[in-house]
C-alpha cells in the first residue's frame, strides 16, 4: 500500500521511515517534508499542511491507503475531518477532539470536569484580572498562551514581576497573536517531568515507553524553551505502579470523557506529566506525537507500524510490541539562535546510517542538489540505543564532536537526569 504523512520536520521523517520498513508498504509521501527525508528513500510532496484539498486530490489521484496527520495545527485546522468528508482515512483526532491541545482553558475544562489530577489554575482574557490573580496567588506560576505557540507560549515565572510581564506580552501586547488572546495562569508544580504516549481509538488504548523531552535551549535546563533539544527512552526511574497509576487516573478517564462530550479520540494522545508528591498530575496534553520523543519511541517499535495503524484505524485489536533492550538517547542539532533569529544556509555533515539514525527537521538541498543545507531552527537529530544511557549519550557525543557542526548548535547533556546530573 501507499501511505502520506503530513508534516514537514523530525517528527514526520521518524514516522515515515517507520512506516516504509513495513514489507506492506510500497511507498511513503511525505507533505511538504524536507529534503533529507529523500536520503531515506521517502517521497516529499510540494504541498503545504494548510493546502487540505490539494493533500486530498493528491490522496485519492494515488490510491493513498490512509494518511498520517503530523502537525498540532493541522489537527487544529480540521484536516481530519476534511479527510473523512472526501472519503478518505486519516490517523488523527478531528478539530473538536484535538482542542484538548489548541486549547489549555478546554484541557483543563475537562480534566477538571472527569476528575483528573492537574494543577489549580484561572483562565483571563483581561490583563488587569489576570495580574490581580498573579499577585494573590504569588511565585513560582506559570503563565501559558491559550491556543497553539509552537511549543513556546509557556512561562515558569519565578517571580511575581515575570509572571505580570509574561501576561503582559500575551494580552497586551500580542506576542503569540490570538493563541495568547486568552493566557491561563496555574499553579507552579514541582517534581520530574516525563511524556506518556498512547495510540488510540475511542476508549481503546496501546501505551508507548516513557520517555524525557528536554525543551530548554541551553545544558542544565538553561535559557528559552523551545520545541525540544533531545529525548531518551524508556526513562528507566519510573515505575511499573507510577505508569499504571498514570493510565488509571489519567489515561482512561479522560479518553472516556471525550467520548461523553462527542468527541471520540483517534490518533496520539500525549500525556505531559508530572511526578509530584501527590502522585502523577497533568502539566498538558497534546493531540499528536511529540518531536523529538517520535524520533526515540518509533525506533523501539518491534511490530509492524503500518499494520499496527491500519488496525487502528479499522477499530480492531492489534499486537503493539516493544523492545525492551536497553535505552534510545536522540540529541537535537539547532541553528545558532534558534529559537529566536536564525541564520539558514549552513552545510550540513554526512548523513548517519546503522547504529546511529539520522532524522532531518529543517533541511533543503543546494541549487545543485548536490550539498544539503540547515533550512530551519531545529535542523538534524542523530539517534541511537545501547545498553545504558551513558552509552548511549557516548555514542552520540562521539558522532558529533567528529561532525563539524559550525554554525550549529546542541546540548551536551541529553539524558544526564537519568544519571542523577
């Protein structure tokens, strides 16, 4: 069969190379993609995530099997159902079923609403209420964009002064435009951070590894968030009673929620977590997978992704297995600036293969289709697995410091927390 991926970064590289080492699986097209996709036998498509009808002709003229949806915002836009209206399959939740993304006051709304255990929070659209509950409830708060800020409208204020500024630049002064039109403000939770992924459909569900994102832009937690930095899998600290607990408390009772609302959930569910004193709380949750813990997870997959989905989406059981080998560390590799201005243009170095994995976010061959080159903020994440984290982050950081990664730039300590660092 043939198979789409929408979406343009790490995140849909990982998902299409798992896909095409399905022996049923004859070709994948990836929409817009990136061009170091292509070193991987994959095809990219000059069709924009936004373009829903253009990505559906291109679908039914190839005989598509069934798409996979990528990107938060292309959920966000309905793509899914614009998908099902033409006739056609998509692996992903509808617009109604993913604002438990593209809306933290909803996420909160129903998390409050089926018990599930998340932090003390208020919802503001008017700066001078919003400042007023900063200042009688105090610091540390976090102060979070509404809709959807690529990962970057979140702010752990430590102080007072930072959490009114923060609110100030989302309200006032519109920084994340109408995602920061409305900012919820929430209690500061303190504990380890880990993500919890599921395929689903409806109220069945298949739990993936855990695994730890690193969002800061700089070693030790330092400087910006940003979309993340690197990942590593399983985290080997958490127990089998804190996941189970997780999926009690969590897991099922909101999939059964969405489904009392008539909003059916199909696709990823990403669960980011919390361990705090009182057990595993909800710091949000996303409706697709998350980048870069897609491109540490798909490689610990045994089974067949392809038919896995397929199943899925057919609403029958499926055998999801994985290995439970060692650990999988992945390190982001960004354009200096990033996430703020970035310079595009870099060249990049040769492409990885066998025990280290190559993923590409942001890259375009030159005018000649000979050199290829850095072509966005995040640009290449080099993956591999070994018997323990510290081999694994060995591997890595001895591949890169022989890459020349001028221009570039990456964190050095990927995984350390699991190493008590």
């Amino acid at each position: 069969m043939k198979l789409l991926v929408v979406g343009s970064g790490g995140r849909e590289h990982a998902i299409a190379k798992k896909l095409l080492e399905s022996p049923q699986v004859e070709q994948v097209f990836v929409a817009p993609g990136n061009d170091g996709m292509t070193l991987d036998g994959l095809d990219v498509l000059p069709i924009a995530i936004s373009e829903h009808s253009k990505l559906i002709d291109f679908a039914k003229e190839n005989d598509i099997a069934w798409s996979f949806i990528g990107p938060d915002d292309a959920l966000a836009a309905g793509i899914v159902d614009d998908f099902n209206a033409a006739g056609l399959k998509a692996f992903g939740p509808s617009k109604l079923a993913a604002e438990l993304e593209w809306s933290k006051d909803f996420a909160k709304e129903i998390m409050v609403k089926y018990g599930v255990p998340t932090a003390a929070y208020g919802t503001f659209s008017d700066f001078d209420q919003a400042k007023a509950y900063i200042e009688e409830q105090g610091a540390p708060i976090v102060v979070k964009a509404d809709g959807l800020a690529l990962g970057k409208g979140v702010v752990v204020a430590e102080t007072v002064e930072q959490a009114v500024e923060a609110a100030r630049d989302m309200l006032l002064d519109n920084k994340f435009g109408d995602s920061g039109a409305r900012v919820v403000i929430e209690e500061f939770l303190d504990g380890e951070e880990f993500s919890l992924f599921a395929f689903v459909n409806g109220d069945s569900f298949y739990i993936m590894p855990t695994a730890q994102d690193h969002k800061r832009a700089y070693d030790g937690d330092k400087g910006p968030n940003t979309g993340g930095m690197g990942a590593y899998a399983p985290v080997p600290h958490l127990t089998d009673d804190l996941i189970n607990q997780s999926i009690e408390t969590i897991v099922k009772p909101v999939l059964k929620g969405m489904i009392a609302e008539n909003r059916p959930y199909l696709g990823i569910l990403y669960c980011g977590l919390i361990v705090t004193a009182d057990g595993p709380k909800v710091i949000e949750f996303n409706a697709r997978f998350g980048d870069p813990e897609t491109q540490i997870i798909l490689p610990r997959l045994t089974s067949d992704f392809a038919q896995n989905i397929s199943d899925i989406l057919d609403e029958v059981p499926t055998e999801v297995t994985w290995t439970d080998q060692g650990v999988t560390l992945g390190v982001v590799v960004a354009s200096n600036g990033y996430p703020l201005d970035y310079e595009k243009g870099v060249v990049l170095p040769e492409k990885t293969d066998g025990d280290i994995i190559t993923y590409y976010a942001g890259a375009k061959f030159d005018e000649k289709g000979q050199a290829l080159l850095s072509n966005g903020g995040r640009v290449y994440m080099l993956v591999t697995t070994a018997d323990t984290v510290k081999e694994a982050q060995e591997k890595i950081y001895s591949e890169l410091k022989t890459q020349n990664t001028d221009g570039l730039f990456y964190r050095n300590d990927i995984g350390s927390k699991a190493l008590g660092k």
